[in-house]
C-alpha cells in the first residue's frame, strides 16, 4: 500500500440505463469517474480522490461502495435535482453502441472544486468533461506530477479552441483509435500519434477495445494486447477503467519512467478487462487484490517469449 502519491480523478458520476443483448438494466451505478476510481483504488489502495457532482436522488450507498474500496468521495458534490444521466443500447456483438438518451442534468452546472485538501494531489486524471473545466482542474492543483486526460468526439469537433490548450496544459492524453483520427485528421495511427504529441502531451495513450492498446513516447511505440476473455457482458466504463488502472499503478509507483509506464499498460489492460466481464461495475466491485495479482500473472503469461526476438543465425 502506498498512499503518499494520491491519485484525483474528476469527472462524471452516472445512473446508466443500458440495453444489452442479455436484457435492459436499469438506473446502474455508470460514469467515467466511478469506473476508473474503481480501478484505480484496486492497484493503489487508499490513495484515490474523486470530485464529482451527484443529484439528491443518488443514494449514499453507492458513495459507500466507492469509499469501501478506500476511494476518498469528500470532494463529491451533492447538488439539487437530478443525478447525470446517460442511456445506451448495444449491437448483438457488443462491438458498437449507439446513445439513445444523455441528459446532464446537476452535470450541466458542473464546475469542479477541488477541496483545499486535495489540490497537492501529484498525479491527476480529468475525465472526460468539458475542456474548459479541465483546464480549470489543472489552475487548481499544485504542480502535480502527472497529469492524465481523456476527451471524445463530441469535444474534438465542437471545442477545439479550449481542448488545444488543454493538450498543452497534460502530460499524457488517454483516448480511443477513433478520437486520436478525428482529432489529427490522420488515419494512420503511428503520424497521428506524432501529430498529437507535438501538440503538448509527451506521452499518448491510444486505445483500440479488444485490439489492444498502444502507448507512443520518447522511448518509442509499445503496445499491449486486451487479456482474452471467452465472456464479455458490457464494454461500459472499459475505457475509464484502463485510465484508472493505468494512472492507480503510475501513483502507486510515484514515476513515470518508460519502464514504469510500460508497466503500467498492463494494469490498464486488465482493469479494463475485469470491468467488461459484467454489468456496469459489478465485476469491479466484486474483483479483489488476489483476483487482480492472478490475472496479472496470467497476463504475463500471455506474452512471455524469453525476451530474445534476435534472428537465429
Ligand atoms: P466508456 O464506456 O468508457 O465510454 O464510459 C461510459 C461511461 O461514461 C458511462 O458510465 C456514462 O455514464 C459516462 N458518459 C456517457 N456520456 C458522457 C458524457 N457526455 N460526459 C461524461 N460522461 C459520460
């Protein structure tokens, strides 16, 4: 356990309805904030914050559940009206979704506070909200170490005045294949990462769902496969629990060297993993350390090779 690099995490906290091809579900604990502070509080216990804004009728008891996983929700809002939410239905396959219904709700005012207590937090995750608000997080905090960001479509085409600078107020950018295309108008992946990069952030994530995920820094390009899984019940909140693994391991470990963040990818991967193997959160809250420290060895064991890949003579 180390709590002395807490990890703070602003962004949305959601009732989801989702339609999957196993049935309608209903009012689920959802968004982007509670999926990674969920991954992130299983790879560095104790020392996760999250700052979000919730309505009158969401009920304490999902708070207690991010809390008894040792997620610190004081800088929770509890604001008048309706709690953010957000309907989605699923293809057969699961391999898209379409958005039948957001409404913002007590998210429409939202403009994140971060509590006097929390603004030395050195390693910092903005969900994906507003670009403006994100650059209003990071005039908050004091010096972090790192600091992580997602964004999506909606942003890229509608704010890119205010999600320029926040690229080049972050240190690492953390978004899907498609978002990394629109945003540089480049559909090869390896120019598109170079062009992101010159924008501001050092380091990009760029994830691809069960195609993997691929890491782009100075040290290079690397690349880290999405575990295997025979059953996949619902992709929600994947994508939030790769950043919440990804940046829980990087607090956990108090650096950011090419090592470390390689490292890192692979806590990603499976807190992804473990997040889409059932409804909403339910896998996230029901998964342990134990569980955790045996998919990463089975992890390891998916790519182990020996290290040497030199051509034999
Ligand atoms: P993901 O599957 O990783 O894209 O994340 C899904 C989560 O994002 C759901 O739990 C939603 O509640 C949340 N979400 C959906 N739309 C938005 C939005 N416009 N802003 C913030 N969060 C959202």
């Amino acid at each position: 356990m180390n709590s002395s690099n807490p990890l703070l995490i602003v962004g949305s906290i959601a009732f989801d309805d989702l339609d999957m091809p196993t049935g309608e579900y209903r009012d689920v604990l959802g968004g982007a904030a509670t999926y990674a502070s969920l991954a992130a509080s299983l790879v560095a216990r104790g020392s996760t914050r999250v700052v979000g804004v919730v309505g009158a009728d969401f009920p304490e008891a999902h708070l207690g559940e991010l809390r008894a996983r040792g997620v610190d929700t004081t800088g929770v809002e509890r604001a008048a009206g309706r709690t953010f939410r957000w309907h989605g239905r699923y293809s057969a396959d699961l391999a898209s979704r379409t958005t039948l219904d957001t409404q913002l709700n007590v998210f429409a005012d939202f403009s994140p506070k971060i509590p006097a207590a929390h603004r030395a937090s050195p390693f910092v995750l903005l969900g994906n909200i507003h670009p403006k608000l994100q650059v209003a997080v990071v005039e908050q905090v004091q010096r972090p170490t790192l600091v992580a960001a997602d964004t999506m479509n909606f942003w890229i085409s509608g704010e890119p005045a205010a999600l320029a600078e926040v690229l080049k107020r972050i240190d690492l950018l953390v978004i899907n294949d498609e978002e990394a295309r629109e945003l540089s108008g480049i559909h090869n992946l390896v120019r598109a990462a170079a062009d992101i990069r010159k924008r501001g952030p050092k380091l990009l994530v760029i994830k691809r769902g069960e195609f993997g995920a691929l890491l782009f820094d100075d040290a290079g390009a690397f690349f880290v496969p999405a575990y295997p899984l025979e059953d996949v019940l619902d992709p929600t909140g994947a994508g939030d629990s790769f950043a919440g693994g990804l940046m829980g391991y990087l607090a956990s470990r108090g650096e950011v060297s090419p090592l470390v963040i390689r490292k890192a990818m692979f806590f990603a991967a499976a807190l992804g993993s473990f997040c889409v193997e059932g409804i909403g959160p339910s896998r996230l809250l029901a998964v342990t350390r134990p569980d955790l420290a045996a998919r990463m060895a089975s992890f390891a064991r998916l790519v182990e090779h020996g290290g040497d890949l030199t051509l034999p003579s």
